[in-house]
C-alpha cells in the first residue's frame, strides 16, 4: 500500500481516526486553518518532511524540541540529562499548550509528545489535524543507527531497543492520529503527500 488516502480499520472516536479522506474533506482541505501536527516515531521526518510541507503550504513551521530549547536556553539532552524525563514531559506538554493555542502551523511534534492524553486533546482542541508518519521500523533502525544526539537511543543495544519501543508506541500514534500517512518515502514525497490532502 503506497498511497497516502489509504484507510485502515481503525476504532473511530468524535473527530478523528478516520481515513485521510475522511478526515480532511475536499472541501475543508484549502481552507483548513488549524494547525498540522506530525507526530510518529524518532526519525520518521516529522522535521524534515515538516519544514517542506510548511514551504509547500505557505505556513509556518514550529519543530516543538526547537521551541523548548529555545523557551529553556537548554538542549534537549541537557534537560535530560540535568533534570531527568519526568522534567522534559513536563515541560514539553507546557510547550505544546502554548503553540497548540496558535492558528496555521506545522507543527512537528517530538516522538514522545502525543503519547499523553493531555497533549493530544490541547492539539484537537484548537482544532489542530494529527498526522501520524508511519515509517517501517528497520527504515527508522537504519535512520537511526548513528544518532548521537537523541537521549533515549545512547545505549548499546539500541536496535532492539528502537524496536521494543516501536511496537509499545505504534498503537498510540494510530490513536492518536486523525490522519495516517504512508511515510517511508524521501521527505519531498511525504511533505507532497500531504499537501495534497490540504490542498
Ligand atoms: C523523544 C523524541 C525526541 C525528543 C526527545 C524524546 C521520544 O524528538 O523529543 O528526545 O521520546 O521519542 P524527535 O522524535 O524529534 O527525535
């Protein structure tokens, strides 16, 4: 399956997890005016493909790690490492309460981000569309395999690691996601993908 409008028999709830269609109709994808929020898995391009779909929209991008290191005047690996996961959550799901509130971003969030409720519901109540970049799991291995700078992959059994996580976060991400995009592709046909369902 490579197309991006695939549907997935996926539990719907009041305003999501539907089918990309379903999710942005013809008619409300030129005018939507919420913002886009990428979420998924570390290394699966919500930066990257992000900043191409905010070019190709004529929007602005926030990368929210960007933000908070901005916000803190700290990286994310110092917040890590000074102040501990619980701290960086805490003040992530800060972070995301502040931009969710802003009108026709592109927004990519961190691969932890919408795994709370919390932060999922301040995207949607703003009416921002989540959009989950599904990329198969030995891709993001392979993406991944040199990364020094992400705290959470600095161990030595990272491959296995990145897959146990995967398979515990997958599900959230679909839960999350009003919209699921087929992106194992190279960013500049993902971020076109997705133009096209907001287009
Ligand atoms: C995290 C992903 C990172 C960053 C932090 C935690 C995660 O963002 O927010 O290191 O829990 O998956 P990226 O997905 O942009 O690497």
């Amino acid at each position: 399956m490579s197309d991006t409008r695939r549907a997935r028999p996926r539990r719907k709830r009041p305003g999501g997890n539907q089918s990309a269609r379903a999710s942005v109709p013809a008619a409300e994808g030129a005018t939507f005016s919420g913002n886009i929020i990428l979420c998924g898995f570390m290394g699966c391009g919500k930066t990257s493909v992000g900043k191409r779909v905010a070019k190709l929209l004529n929007r602005r991008f926030c990368d929210l790690d960007k933000y908070i290191e901005q916000q803190t005047g700290m990286t994310v690996a110092e917040i890590f490492a000074k102040e501990g996961e619980e701290s960086f959550r805490a003040r992530e799901s800060q972070a995301v309460e502040e931009v969710a509130a802003e009108k026709g971003l592109v927004i990519a969030s961190g691969g932890g981000t919408v795994l709370a409720r919390k932060n999922v519901d301040a995207f949607h109540r703003y009416g921002g569309k989540i959009l989950f970049l599904d990329v198969p799991v030995a891709a993001l291995q392979e993406r991944l395999k040199n990364d020094k700078r992400r705290p959470l992959l600095q161990r030595p059994d990272r491959r296995e690691f990145i897959a146990s996580l995967w398979e515990k976060r997958c599900p959230l991400y679909r839960e999350a996601a009003d919209i699921v995009i087929d992106a194992g592709a190279p960013a500049v046909v993902v971020a076109k993908r997705i133009r096209e369902l907001f287009q």
